[in-house]
C-alpha cells in the first residue's frame, strides 16, 4: 500500500509523509498545506480506490 500512496503523491506532486503506527497497524498520510485544487487531486485518487473510498480528514494549524 505505501508503494501505491507514493506513487500517486509524485503523480500529483503532492509533498507529505506516509507515517506507520505499529502498535495499531494504522498508517496515514499527512500533506503540506495544498491549495484546494491539488488538494482535490490527492483526495479524489483516495475515494476511487477499488477497496473502497479511503478515510480522510482536513486539519488546520
């Protein structure tokens, strides 16, 4: 899964982190500040996935 996250943040050109809690086996994603339109484009890649749309939130500083 991370491999295929990757993938699509260099298709987008979209700078973050993949980050691994191994305690929960959960890993999420965290972006730079995006403007909405690059935004959208990472946000859309993540509800067309084939297992289902994935879980996302938008946090402010």
């Amino acid at each position: 899964m991370v491999p295929e996250v990757l993938n699509a943040m260099t298709e987008r050109v979209t700078k973050g982190q993949v980050i691994s809690d191994p305690s929960t086996g959960i890993a999420y994603l965290q972006t730079e500040v995006l403007p909405n339109g690059k935004l959208d484009k990472i946000t859309a890649w993540m509800d067309e996935r084939p297992e289902g749309k994935w879980f996302y939130k938008y946090f402010k500083k």
